[in-house]
C-alpha cells in the first residue's frame, strides 16, 4: 500500500486528459481541502482559546528576551521565504523544473496544487477564526492581527518539502536524495516554526495545526490525480 502510495506516478506514466485532471482537482481536491477546512475551522472556534492553550504567549515572551538585529535579520529571511509570495513562487519554479525534467504536465501540476489547496485552507480558516495574536510581545512582520490561527507559514513549508520529499522518493534518485529532502523539510520547517514565534505572530498551536494542515494538503494533492498502478506509459 505504501509502496503504491509512492510510486504511483511512476506506476503509471500516461497522460491524462486536461478535462479528467481539472475534475479530479474540483472532486479529490477541493472537496477534502474544504472537509478538512470545516474542521479547522471547528477546532480553532470552539475548541481552542482565544489567548492560546494554557498561558503560550510565554514561549513568546521567552524567545523574544533574546531579542538581536541579527536574528531579526534571520527570522524576517525565513518567514519571508515561505510567506504569501515565497511559498507560491517556489511552487511555480518547482512545476517549471518537473515539466522540463519529466514532460509530464500533470506530475508537474501536483506542487501547485498542493500549495493551492494548503493556502485556501488557511487563508479562510485565518479569516473564519479570527484568533488574536500572541500577548505581551511585539508583532515583528506584517499581516493581519486577527489571523494568527493557524500557522500559514509553516503549512505552506511543510506541505512543499513533503510533496518535494514524495517526488524524490517516487523516482530513480539514490537513496540518500529523499532523506536529505527529509532532513531539509525537517530542519525548514524548524527554522519558520521558530522564527513565527520569534516575530511574535503565532502560538505554539497555531504552529502545530500548520503542520496537520500542510501534511493533509501533501497528501491530498499527491493523491489528487487519478493513477492506476501497472498500466504504464503503453496503455
């Protein structure tokens, strides 16, 4: 099962049609992006408190005592990196390099995808929820104040380096390719993770539902392409 789960672009190297593709990102796409929005959004409205689980705005505090413009410097680069503009645009180089690469348009569309559906979750969860930033520090980037559930940045971060990690996996690459994209996304989302809450502009939970989400959006635009497994490029 797992082995199909990775391998199914690889397994079957036929072209799709352009109309099957469009359907199947508006069925096995978007429908499950707006499943898993309903309960994002349920969980950030009712479950989780407004100023944060137990008192998080410490973990804010804390980090920014040690407050340099070094690590200003530092935690603007990284957040900046897979923000509203370097998330997107890593995507659009990524579909560029997987086309070029492999000719094959609908593999080439899965990063995109992912990112897209990973950004509409956030992005109306942010908008739905409204929770307000961390407490007592100082907002160090700029967005909106009531967004900070959850963590775009580091959904967005999450959900390329695992759709990349996928990638490296399903093809012929050395086996050390995938686990250095493995340890990358580990270490990339680390270095955003921290440097929100550096900035002072999400709690710790706002961080972790990123991840789920991120994690979510990968698979789903892994899956989003209908494959059958064994066909091959001949059928």
């Amino acid at each position: 099962m797992a082995g199909s789960f990775v391998r199914r672009y690889r397994d079957d190297t036929s072209e799709p049609t352009k109309r099957s593709v469009a359907r199947d990102i508006a069925i096995r796409g978007l429908l499950p992006a707006l499943a898993l929005l309903a309960i994002v959004y349920l969980v950030g409205e009712f479950v989780l408190p407004r100023e944060g689980v137990g008192n998080e705005s410490v973990v804010n505090q804390q980090l920014q005592a040690g407050l340099t413009p070094t690590l200003d410097l530092l935690a603007l680069a990284a957040s900046q990196l897979f923000g509203v503009i370097g998330a997107p645009l890593i995507a659009v180089v990524a579909v560029v390099v997987l086309w070029l690469t492999t000719r094959q348009w609908w593999l080439a569309l899965v990063p995109l995808v992912a990112v897209a559906l990973e950004a509409l979750v956030y992005q109306t969860a942010a908008l739905l929820v409204a929770r307000a930033r961390p407490e007592g520090v100082e907002q160090m980037d700029f967005g909106l104040p009531e967004a900070s559930f959850p963590s775009g940045h580091v959904g967005a971060t999450v959900c390329l380096m695992a759709v990349f990690t996928l990638l490296a996996l399903a093809s012929d690459k050395p086996r050390w390719v995938p686990v250095a994209w493995a340890v990358a996304g580990v270490v990339a989302v680390v270095c955003v993770g921290a440097s929100r809450l550096y900035l002072g502009m999400h709690h710790v939970s706002d961080l972790v539902a990123g991840l789920l989400i991120g994690l979510i959006s990968a698979v789903i635009g892994w899956l989003v392409i209908r494959r059958h497994p064994g066909r091959g490029a001949a059928s």
